[in-house]
C-alpha cells in the first residue's frame, strides 16, 4: 500500500509566555509505503503476519524541550523504516504459543541545532541524524494460552501469560535523558460459563518492574518524571447481552 495523510497545523500554548516561541506551526504529512503477508500453514497450525514498512514525514510535528519550557515545532524532513511480525503456534485446539517483534528505525533527515537544556555548558548543536525521542528499536513478546473445555455445566477456563519486552530509548532528541527498556510478566485465568457470564483474574507487571514511560524538562523544577503502575492484581465480571 502507498498512502498519503496529514494532521492539522495548531498554535503553541507558550506563544507569548516563554522565550521566542513559534506562535504557530504547520500541518504535518506523511506518506507511507507498506508491503507485508497473512499466510496460515498446515490447516491453521502456523500462522504468519509480517509487514516492512516506510514513513516519510514533511514538516513532522514535535514537542521540544528548551531551556525555558517546551515549545511544538516543525522538523522538515522526518523519516521511519520498520519490520514487524507476529506467528502463533497451535499444536492443538486448546494450546497456543505466539511471539512478536516490532523493529523501528527512526531519523531526524533536516538540519535542526538547538541547546540541550540538560547541558547547557555545552555549545547548541545539530541533531540530524539522531532517532524520534520515545522510540525504541525493538520490541518482542511473548505469550502462551491454553484452554480447558467440557467443564462442568459447559463452562470452560484459560489459562494464560505474557512476556512483554522493549528496548531503551530517549525521552530527549540529545541522546542525554534516557529512558530505561523493560521485561514485564502479565498473566491471566478466565473462566467462562456455559451461559452468558465470565469471570477473569489478572495480574500485570508480576515483578513489579519499573521504568519511566514519558519524561518532560521544566527549567523551575528540572525533570519531571512519569513511571509505569506497579504489580497490579485485579478480578473483572462480565455478562453478555
């Protein structure tokens, strides 16, 4: 697929507040080259996804952290090439084993010199060249179900449990704020009954790894940081209709 889009243009909430901030920004566009597959092998034993995928971004739309507070800019030139895929496994009708990887490579194509607020010694700069922030390069899981069926009154249980995992990546286009990747367990049982009702028992972030997952810089208060919820065990009900 080749598609084109594009988001609206907007105005920064510091625009007369702070340094000199760009009252306005343009739209941003993208174009998108995608090619991928969907293949089942083996009367649905094996099943395949996977896709290659191209962004080229005009006038990509971001929020910077200057010295004196955030300011949304224009970056002409913005680039992302990416490989996901997913297969899954099902030996039998009760068991399944899956696994995922996503694999981004982003760039800063245009030429953009700024200061890092965290090193402000430090001369500005020219960041082309460096990745989007938040943007790791790979992420993977891992996950395995299994279903137990003919319970009593016709009621069934899965069992099931996932490993989730991302690589580091920085919350800054300096390379100099990072953010730490992570492993995260989650786990689930669920039961259904014969009619109408479920009932599921869940646990996420089983040991209760934690890691930043957005990070903004404040000159009066310096870093702010933002984390993940902790070990989280939970019981949910349902009914339907």
């Amino acid at each position: 697929s080749i598609t084109r889009g594009f988001k609206s243009g907007g105005l920064n909430i510091y625009a007369g507040i702070v340094g000199d901030v760009v009252p306005s920004i343009k739209p941003e566009s993208i174009t998108a080259f995608e090619i991928g597959a969907k293949r089942s092998f083996n009367d649905g034993v094996f099943l395949f996804d996977g896709a290659v995928y191209y962004y080229d971004y005009e006038d990509y739309q971001l929020s910077i952290q200057y010295l004196d507070g955030p300011q949304l800019t224009n970056l002409p030139d913005v680039s992302v090439t990416g490989v996901e895929a997913a297969v899954k496994f099902n030996p039998t009708e009760s068991f399944s084993l899956g696994a995922s990887f996503n694999y981004v490579d982003s760039s800063i194509d245009s030429d953009l010199i700024i200061q890092d607020p965290f090193n402000i010694n430090i001369p500005d700069k020219n960041v082309k060249g460096n990745p989007l922030p938040r943007s790791p390069e790979f992420k993977g899981s891992l996950t395995a179900d299994y279903t137990f069926v003919g319970l009593r009154n016709g009621s069934s249980l899965i069992i099931g449990g996932a490993l989730n995992y991302s690589d580091e990546f920085f919350h800054d286009l300096h390379g100099t704020f990072p953010g730490s990747g992570y492993t995260m367990w989650n786990a689930n049982i669920r039961w259904v009954s014969g009619g109408n009702w479920w009932l599921n028992l869940y646990g996420r972030n089983l040991t209760n790894e934690e890691y930043q997952t957005f990070a903004i810089y404040a000159d009066s208060i310096g870093d702010v940081q933002f984390y993940n919820p902790p070990r989280t065990i939970g019981v949910q009900m349902g009914y339907k209709f």
